[in-house]
C-alpha cells in the first residue's frame, strides 16, 4: 500500500459538513474545558483539581495548559496534518484546552473554540496549498514519516512485555510478532503487515498480566489459609480491613495517580489536600459529604482519598447530557474519516486503511485507560476524548448517524463506569502496570520512528544538508534543555529546516533535490 496516495495530496479543502463538525466541536471542547469538566492534555488534568477548588487562578492554570501544550501543537499537531492531510487531536484539542480555560466568560470559551475550529479547516489548506507551490516542497517529503511510524509502532507490546516480564519472554512476543510481519506481508499484501502482530503483542501482554495476578492471588489465599488454620481460626480474605482506593492504595495511605508526563507532576498540595473548595471555583463543590456514593464506610471511617474519588465521580455524573454531546461529536469527527487519534493512525486512515486504523487506535486505549480513569476521579476532570474507544468505532461505522447515537452511548458508560473502573484496576496491579508500560513503550517507539522518519524527509528534502540542518536543529533542542518536547522536535525541525532550504534557493545558494 506503499503507493497509496495520502489525503495531503489532494488538499485539505473539507467539505462544509465536515467544516460545521470541526467548528461545533471544538466550541464543545473548549466549554467544557472552561467548566473544567474535560481536558484533552493527560499532564493538564492532575493539576485541575486546585482550580475546581479555587487554591489556584484561572490564569496560572492557563500558563500551565500552554505550557504542556505548545510544542505538540507546533511541532507534532500542525506537521502531522499538514504531511498527512488527516486532522489530529493535539491540533484540535490542546488549544482548546488552552482557550477554555483563558476565557473569563462561560459565553467567549465556545467562541473562542469555534474560532480555532474554523481556523483550521479554512487556514489548512491555503497552508498546504503555499506549501507544496515551494520550489523545496517539505509536505510531501514529510510523508516519508509514514513507514518508519507504522512499522517501528508494531513493537510497543514488545518492549512492554520485555520491561514487565523479563527478556525471554519479550523475545518470544518479538519472534511471534517478526513472524506474523513476515507472513501479513506474503499472504495478505492488502492489510497492514503490523495490524495482526500487534494483536497477537498485546494479547500475550494481557495474558502474562492476568496470569501473574491469579497466580498472585492464589497464593495469598493459599498463606493466609495457612496462617489462620495454625492458629485455629475461620480463612478470611487476606485482604480484608484494608480498602482499597482505585488508585490502588490502601486506606489510610494517600497514593496519587502516576505522573503522565516525566518532570511535570501534579502541584505539592496533591489532590485531595484540602477538604473543601473555595467558592469562586469553576463548578463549586460543597465537598464530599461524609460516607459518600463510592466510599462504602460508616460516617467517621471514610478514607480521604476514596471519598475524593467518590466526589469527583459523582460531580461527572451530574454533567452526563454534556458528555454524551461530547461522545457523539467524538464518534462524528472519526466516522468522517478526516481524523486521526494518533501518529500511525494518522497515516493508516490517509491511505484508507479504517480496519487497521481502528485496531492500532484500540491498542493505544488498554494503555491509557488505567490514566484517563485513576485522575479523573483524582481531579474531577475527565478526558476530552474519553478513553478514546469512539476512534475505533467511529472509523468502522458505515454513517454519521450511527456514530452519534454510538458516541453518546459509549461517553455515557464510560462515565458512569469510571468508579467501577477504578476498583476494578485497584485489585488487578499487574494489569495497571502492564498499562503503563504500554504507554512507556508507545512513547519510546514513536519518539524513535518519528525521529527517524524526520530524518527521512529532510533526506528527500537536501539530501545531506537537509539531514545537517534537521539533525542539528534536533540536537540543539537537546543541548538547551528541550525546548520543544522530544517527540515534537523532529517534525518542526523538518519544517525549519525546509524553510531554511527554499530561502537558500532564493540565494541562489542551493538546488532542490528532485525526487
């Protein structure tokens, strides 16, 4: 499918419904981030409890949000879509983030968000238009990300399975998947050669979890069994007395959600510092009331963090019409197949692959999960796109309305599951820690595939000058503290780097490579 013309070839000139969609959603998104009900950024969301409860300013959290997203707007989001031709969420989602949050009035944050909407549909493709009229044409040369991005993606249950497991089982998933790449590739040239391995990765790293948590629990049965049998005594759960949060903590001892971005955690209060939130907060909350939905304990007895969660769960149920809204959007936007959730899925949907699109996007969800569900009900903030199972869907259906009616249906019990979830993962600790190294493995693979594949296009653009400037750029980055985030410096040092190479031409000082 190598020869498969990508949508950034022919335009970005989105037809009006699908131009109504975008602008309607991103006003969605950008209100409900001003009500500080969602947020798309993961590393934004622990930080959302203190604005609920009014111990931070509007503004701070702003900075904060800009902060954690401007370089994935500019550096991933925009390039991404302008060499793919397909939009994404960082480049829809993170500013509205930052626009709901900024707007002072509940009427300027659907205002603003519709405005970034429209800028996107209609400033897109006049951007791809003047881009690929340059005598050095670095959109096209971009889409040489595309392989190393799909390819190098296949891995990720590899190196999660190797890092939670241990190498001799890693190098049995990288054998079977190296096998079943080899096979695709003979006997079904027509699907994406990485889609089956991927399955057969993450099956065998469910496995492994699931199997080490049986065995886990057995025997502590089988110990505490023992125990009180030599002493005379009924068996009881080896865990009973000691509750669990969803976080997976035991009452009494506070454990906070895991960091999702590396040196950017959630402020020193914590959630959960405070009792109760100050009035100017955006969604006032009068506090958990003592033995609230989720907590299960007599008044007097409830642990903190558990009745935290039971108030941050309680306070998204209250908002459930919004999130269906949300849900339906979601499920639209993938359904019009002018969206992808991530860097692969991106490329898979430009070249019409939706089965295989959906398959990689469903993957990336068992990692994020366990994250989405454990600070939505730390911080009262759930995630813009949900656990982000209405891209799979949505990529599969045959029309719009299914996948309104699907969206709304899927946000619906996602929220209304999240505390549900949350046990569930406290009592499964080898499945939580399989989905975080899911994440790590998929952060590793892309930043090594989109590296790669920048130094591709820079290739394809000036051959070795522009692997000079691309590759230089990128270490500067590094050198000075990564100003741009590691995965988002490739693809803007690609675009620099094509900037730098057509003002050369102009100099008369560099002839462009011809393809």
């Amino acid at each position: 499918m190598s020869s498969t013309v990508f949508a950034a070839s022919n335009g970005l000139d989105f037809p009006l419904a699908q131009q109504l969609t975008v602008v309607a959603l991103c006003a969605l998104t950008a209100f409900l981030s001003h009500l500080a009900l969602a947020v798309f950024n993961d590393g934004v969301r622990p930080f959302m409890l203190d604005f609920i409860q009014g111990r931070t300013t509007r503004s701070a959290t702003t900075a904060v949000s800009f902060g954690l997203s401007a370089g994935f707007i500019f550096g991933l989001g925009a390039p991404m879509a302008l060499s793919s031709g397909v939009l994404n969420p960082w480049l829809l989602f993170l500013p509205t983030d930052v626009l709901g949050i900024l707007a002072p009035k509940k009427w300027l944050a659907p205002l603003l968000g519709g405005a970034w909407g429209a800028v996107v549909v209609f400033g897109l493709n006049g951007a791809n238009d003047l881009a690929h009229d340059l005598p050095v044409d670095f959109l096209t040369a971009m889409q040489q990300m595309a392989t190393p991005i799909l390819f190098l993606f296949t891995l990720f249950p590899v190196l999660a399975i190797t890092r939670q497991f241990g190498r001799l089982r890693g190098a049995l998933a990288g054998g079977v998947e190296l096998a079943l790449v080899v096979l695709t590739m003979k006997v079904w040239p027509e699907v994406f050669a990485g889609a089956p391995a991927m399955a057969v990765g993450v099956l065998l790293l469910i496995g492994f979890a699931v199997t080490k948590d049986v065995r886990q629990r057995r025997a502590e049965r089988d110990t505490a069994a023992a125990v009180t049998t030599a002493h005379g005594q009924t068996p009881t759960d080896p865990g009973a007395g000691k509750a669990q949060t969803p976080g997976g903590s035991v009452a009494g001892k506070e454990q906070f959600p895991a960091d999702p971005i590396a040196g950017k955690g959630p402020t020193s209060n914590g959630p959960g510092a405070e009792k109760g939130p100050a009035s100017d907060g955006p969604d006032a909350e009068k506090g958990p009331a003592s033995g609230g939905s989720d907590a299960g304990e007599a008044p007097g007895e409830v642990d903190p963090m558990v009745s935290l969660f039971g108030s941050s769960a309680a306070r998204l149920r209250r908002h459930l019409p919004l999130f269906m809204v949300l849900g339906a959007g979601v499920c639209l936007l993938a359904q019009l197949h002018v969206f992808g959730g991530g860097e692969a899925t991106s490329f898979l949907i430009a070249k019409g692959q939706y089965a295989e699109a959906a398959q990689v996007d469903f993957y990336r969800a068992l990692g994020f999960i366990p994250l989405i569900a454990t600070t939505a009900l730390a911080s009262g903030a759930y995630g813009i796109v949900g656990f982000t199972l209405a891209y799979p869907v949505g990529y599969l259906l045959p029309s719009p309305w299914p996948a309104l009616v699907c969206g709304a249906l899927i946000f619906a019990g996602e929220v209304l599951a999240l505390s549900w979830i949350g046990k569930v993962l406290g009592g499964l600790p080898s499945v939580r820690d399989s989905s975080e190294h899911l994440r790590a493995a998929i952060g590793d693979t892309l930043q090594l595939a989109i590296l790669f594949g920048s130094l591709l296009a820079a290739e394809a653009m000036g051959g070795g000058l522009g692997i000079l400037i691309a590759g230089g750029l990128y270490l500067l980055n590094e050198a000075v503290g990564r100003v741009v985030v590691r995965m988002a410096a490739a693809p803007a040092a690609v675009v620099v780097t094509g900037i730098i190479l057509n003002l050369l031409h102009w100099l008369h000082l560099f002839t462009p490579v011809k393809s």
